[in-house]
C-alpha cells in the first residue's frame, strides 16, 4: 500500500470510497456539491487537499480530505483533517494510521501549527486509533446549519 496525491484518474474510485463516507454517516450532498469537492481537491490554488491509500493492485483503501485554514492561536496554518474514510474491506490493515500519519507529514511540511479533526462520540472504532495519534482535548462542536 501508498499514500499519494488524489489524481484525476481517481474519480470512480474516490466517489465510491466518498458515497461509503457519507452513508457511514447517513447523509447525502446534492450532486454539484460532489463535483464542486473533486474540482477543489484537484486545484492546487484551493486550501485543500486529498490523500489515497492504495493497494498493490492499483484499488483505492481509503482516502482523506484536509483543509488548511489560519487561525487566531498560531502563526502556522491549521490543517483540518475533515473526512477519513477506509474501504470496509480493508479495515484493520494500518490505513487509516497511515492516512493520518501521512496528513501530519504533509502539514509538517507546509508549516502547520496543528492538525485537528472531528468525529462523532459514537464511532468508538476509529477513536481507538484517534486516541494512540492524538489527544482528545475535550471540546464540544456546536453548530448551525
């Protein structure tokens, strides 16, 4: 398995692994706002990034999508590591620590103060990984849609 750059060949499988993302959290996007997503990850003047695991056999595992963004506490951007997905078919493999992993060398790279994300208090799976990479500080998401 690699960790690479999204590339325009990728379309079918990203937009597989993304639908899977969604469903896991039973939602949905309107078409345009899918389409309007991939342009942004592929365009190097967005603030934004994706990577891909993939396997030996060329099959997208998994993917993770970054915002960088200032911020009021840092001098350095903030990467927000917004989506994490892997394949159900690959989970436990080291994919996603190896995504993860593969954000921190990235935004160590580019300078960030810090990598944060979100997840909900019911996906227990993933925290066990968020919880040896990172640590919880506590904060609660409030939000208006």
């Amino acid at each position: 398995m690699i960790v690479r750059d999204l590339s325009v060949e990728d379309r079918a499988q990203w937009q597989s692994l993304w639908a899977g993302y969604l469903a896991f959290y039973e939602s949905t996007l309107a078409p345009e706002v899918t389409d309007t997503t991939w342009a942004r990850l592929l365009d190097p003047s967005e603030p934004m990034f994706c990577l891909v695991a993939e396997g030996d056999d060329g099959a997208l595992l998994g993917i993770v999508h970054c915002v960088l963004h200032r911020g009021t506490w840092a001098i350095g951007d903030f990467c927000y590591l917004e989506d994490l997905f892997v394949s159900p078919d690959a989970r436990g493999l080291g994919i996603g620590r190896a995504l993860i992993e593969a954000v921190y060398g990235r935004a160590d790279a580019l300078g960030c103060a810090r990598v944060y994300w979100l997840t909900h208090e019911s996906n227990s799976t993933a925290r066990k990984l968020y919880d040896q990479v990172a640590k919880n500080r506590g904060f609660i998401q409030y939000r208006r849609d």
